[in-house]
C-alpha cells in the first residue's frame, strides 16, 4: 500500500509512525510545503494528555513526556483583579499523564525528528497543487511540477487545507473567531502566581493570560478582540510598536501583570487571527482521500485541543486501515474510510463548538461581562467540587491501539 500524507505539521509524521507501529506493510511519504523552521514556528501551546496518550499508543511519547511545564490548575480574574474561581485542568487520570506547556518548535520538532528517526520519509519545501484519480490511485501534482502516485491521499495540510477542496470542491471555508491572538515566552520574569497554575484574565477589553515556568520564566497570551475578519497579511503589516500600544490600551482599565508582561515581551510582537471549522461535511471521498487534524475539525487554540484532535485521529485511522476488511489494499481503504469517520466526527465537532464558545466569551461587550462575571464562578465552583472530573471528556480519552476496531 503507498500512502502519500500532504501536511508535516503533528497529526502528519505521526499517522505514518501509527503505520509503522500497526504493522502495516506500507510505503509512507509525508509531503510538507513548509521548510523543517517553519514547521517548528509558533507560540507556546497547551498539550493535553489526551495527546500524549494518543503518542503513548504507538510509542511515540518518550521525547515528549518531560518536555515543557505541567499544568495543572487554570485560575480566573477578572479585570479588576477580583478572582471569578478556580479549577483543575481535569481530574487525575488513571495513567497519571498531564497536560503540559509546550513550545510548538518542541512538540512538531521532536515528532519530526522521531519519525525521521524511525525511517520515515520526509519531504519539505513541495506544495500539493491538486489530484486526480487513475484507477484505484490518487495521482498527486506539486508546485515543482512532479506527481506522486498513491493508493491513500491524506489530507493533514491544516485549516485552508487543498486535500479538502480535492475531495470537496464546495466545502465551506473556515469560520472566523472575533479574537486575535499573541503571546510568548519571557525568560527571567516572574509573575506571582503559584507553578502549574495557568491564570487567565477576563479584561474589561482583553483576554489575556499569564503562567510561571519552573525555569523562572513565564508564558503569556493575549486574545484581542477583532470583529471583523482581517484581510489577508494585513496583520503581518502590523508593527511591533503597534502592537504594544494596542495591548496597553487594551489593558488600560485592569489590574495585574499584563502591562509588564506587555514591554518585556521580546521582539517582534505579531498577532495571529483565529479561525475554526464548525462541520465537515466529506470526510474522505468513499475511494482513496481523507482528511485527518484541522484539515476535517479545526478548533479555536481556547479548547487546546488542536495538536491533540490531529493525533487522536492519527491512531485511529492506521487502526481502522488495519483492520479493515477486505481483498485488496483499496476495499481495505474504501471500509476503513467511513469507520475512522464514524469513530471521530462526534467527538471532534463537540470539541470545535466548546472552543467557539470559549473564544466568544473572550469578546463579550458591557453586559455579557456582568453576565459572565456572575455565571462564571458557578461554573468553577462546581468544577472544582467534582475535583475536574467534568473535563475528563476532554482530556480523559484513551486509545487503546492494539484492540481491534468493529466493523
């Protein structure tokens, strides 16, 4: 079986090490139209344990599992400082895996490496352009002109995802998500807040969001509000200056860190614009091309979810094209297909509404924020009696690789 895999980024170089690790006797190619640097650009993200599970399954967590910073609590405060409550991320999970803070560079570079590491063939710098089938192959064109042949397509190419628009021309494009987003890490700063705790601001104008790290640092971000979709590039023209003056402006009426955060912060500041795909509606074409990651599911950063979702999905397909039914290598790929489907989309498309919800509340006007600011220490109230079982849904899933799938 040849599989080509158009995206580098996670969910990628890790569907082909659940390959190797499901024993499938297939030839594996991971195309990426980024260079390796690129690939590992980005700010900080939060990686759950549902994620190092997933890398857990296939043997894939041991570089990942002390990297970072666990985070255990997220706290809340809103723009007068005054606290709106406390919660575990989740409750303990019987593996004891946490979340942890990563930087994007650690998490995409130290899969990459793996892979690399275990064989797998990595192709940079070649954009998919477009496909057609001839026979039971997917033929595949890049920007340099050449054509792969393959008997599976996979889509992990992100938001604006081509293998998408292969399989379905008139999928809807992304939903914009009134926030921006910037942040970072400064080495040397040290905010008063209690390590594993991650304490996030509802500002009277602002989201923003501050965490100590063990090594005397800390790691920040910002959620401006943005009604209006940008332009494309139109951020990037932006400057640094610009971008603190809005922060502090922003920020003007609130108490805390944000403001020190904001002139430490090291150069360039850039703001990033935030996008989700609520539903999907072709997840693969019944014949040789199917998507996995933010390609089928994109999520607001706000669930934390994203690298996550990508793996999950990952294991879960080699487990479906593995055991899948079938003569051929494409009867195999045609059932396998609508199981991996039928197994993620209930669950990706919970968490993609949870993560707008999450953004939309960042942004809410003069009354949502009273609103908000009554409701929510409720909310956490409640969540922390039940000591973050509430959130096991989410962080708690288990794959079990080596079970066989149903069909």
């Amino acid at each position: 079986m040849k599989v080509l895999i158009i995206g580098g980024g996670v969910g990628g170089p890790v569907l082909a090490l659940a390959l190797a690790r499901a024993g499938l006797d297939a030839e594996v190619e991971v195309v990426e139209a980024r260079t390796p640097s690129e690939v590992e650009e980005g700010s900080w993200i939060t990686f759950q344990a549902n994620g190092m599970d997933a890398l857990r399954a296939i043997d894939a967590a041991g570089p990942l599992e002390e990297q970072g910073y666990p985070v255990e609590t997220i706290s809340f405060v809103n723009g007068r400082g005054r606290s709106l409550g406390s919660m575990p991320l989740a409750a303990s999970r019987p593996d004891r895996l946490t979340s942890r803070m990563l930087a994007r560079r650690t998490l995409a570079g130290g899969i990459g490496q793996l892979a690399r590491d275990r064989g797998i063939t990595l192709t940079h710098g070649v954009r998919f352009v477009s496909a057609r089938y001839e026979g039971s192959q997917v033929v595949a064109t890049f920007n340099d002109g050449s054509e792969r042949r393959a008997d599976l397509l996979v889509g992990a190419d992100g938001i604006w995802s081509r293998v998408r628009t292969f399989i379905d021309p008139s999928a809807a494009r992304p939903r914009y998500v009134p926030v921006l987003n910037v942040g970072g890490h400064l080495p040397g700063f040290r905010v008063d807040v209690p390590q594993g705790e991650f304490r996030m601001q509802f500002g009277t104008r602002c989201f923003f969001a501050w965490m100590p790290t063990p090594d005397g640092g800390t790691v920040w971000f910002a959620n401006p509000p943005h009604p209006g979709e940008p332009e494309r590039g139109s951020l990037e023209r932006i400057s640094d200056a610009s971008w603190r003056s809005t922060l502090h402006t922003l920020m003007a009426q609130d108490h805390g860190p944000a403001h020190d955060i904001i002139d430490a912060a090291p150069e360039p500041l850039r703001a990033w614009a935030t996008y989700d795909l609520p539903t999907v509606r072709r997840w693969h074409d019944s014949r040789a091309a199917v998507l996995l990651g933010d390609a089928a599911h994109a999520v607001a950063p706000s669930a934390g979810q994203g690298a996550s979702m990508a793996l999950e999905d990952a294991v879960t397909l080699a487990r479906c094209l593995r055991d899948a039914p079938g003569a051929t290598d494409s009867a195999r790929i045609a059932a396998a297909l609508p199981r991996y489907e039928a197994l993620r989309r209930a669950r990706t498309e919970k968490i993609v509404a949870y993560g707008h919800r999450s953004s939309n509340s960042k942004a809410a006007g003069p009354l949502g924020r009273v609103v908000r600011d009554a409701i929510l220490p409720l909310m956490f109230a409640r969540a922390a009696r039940d000591g973050g079982k509430s959130m096991m849904w989410l962080q708690g899933h288990h794959v079990e690789f080596d079970a066989p799938v149903e069909f």
